[in-house]
C-alpha cells in the first residue's frame, strides 16, 4: 500500500507496530502562558500542564519532559508528576517524601528556571492523562509562584510547558 501525507499529519499507510524501537509515534504538549500561585501544603494541580495519551502498544514507552519559571520567597516548592491518580518520578528508597522536582531557594526571592523529565511504562493501550502538581513546605513566606515574578502581577511571565510522547518500544 502506498503512503499517502495529508495536511492535518495524518498518514495513510503506516503501520505503527512495524515502527523500529525507538521511533516517536505519538506526541502531545500543553502550554501555560499565565501565571498560578499557591499556599498550599497540600498538592494541587497546576492548570494547562496536563497531557493526555493513548499509547499505540503495551511496549511503548512514555517520555514527559516538561520546563517552568518558580519562585519562592524563602524554602521549598515542591512539584510531582502524575499518571492518572498515581504519582511516578519518585526517587527509590524516599519513603514518599521526595517527588519528581524541588526547588529550594532558602532566602533569595528570584526566580529559577526549573526542568524535568521522565520515562513510564504503562504497559497498556487505555488514554492515560500525565500531569504536574505543586505545593509548599510552608515557610516563612509559603507562596509558590509559578510562571511570573515574585508576586505574579508583575510583567514579567515566562510560558510553562510539558510534553509527553510515546516512543516505539
């Protein structure tokens, strides 16, 4: 059967499951191009960084990688990834206090340019929705801000991102 390329990027005449290991299949981003801020010690959503896929293969990996602007006046913001309702990127022997990104920035009030990325294997074919949330440890100053300046009404706003791809396993 021949290839045949349309506009949207789509392709008639490919077959996923004969992509060599490695190959990207399917990708997917969400952007926020505004701000959010917390007080909270518990985790909440970051709204617009959300991303969901449907892997083409139960061997497919899942890679999200993802970049914010953070501040914080005094200690730690602390960030975790989600697959659905389960939490991933934990580093092994943590006890669950440690997740997928921190950013401690002990007294300075800047702002730090702060990245991850992960690899999963959700070993099916459903949709699964990746996500980031946040939260404070409290502090002097509790507030976490994400993608403006130290009070977040100030112009100066960077875009967050995360992206989340399938590659052929």
């Amino acid at each position: 059967m021949a290839m045949t390329f349309h506009p949207d990027g789509r392709i008639d005449g490919l077959n996923r499951s004969s992509m060599p290991t490695g190959s990207l299949i399917n990708f997917v981003s969400a952007k926020k191009l505004g701000t959010q801020s917390t007080d909270s010690t518990s985790f909440i959503d970051i709204t617009d960084l959300s991303c969901t896929i449907t892997p083409t293969s139960s061997n497919s990996k899942i890679y999200i990688a993802g970049s914010m602007n953070v501040n914080k006046e005094n200690y730690t913001a602390i960030f975790r990834l989600m697959r659905d309702s389960t939490e991933i990127g934990i580093p092994a022997g943590t006890g669950g206090i440690n997740h997928i990104m921190t950013v401690y920035t002990q007294n300075n009030n800047g702002a730090w340019r702060a990245t991850f990325q992960w690899d999963d294997t959700p070993g099916d074919t459903n949709p699964h929705t990746y996500k980031l949330q946040m939260r404070t440890d409290g502090g002097g100053d509790p507030t976490v801000h994400i993608g403006g300046h130290h009070d977040n009404s100030s112009s100066y706003t960077s875009p967050s991102y995360m992206t989340v791809m399938e590659i052929a396993g």
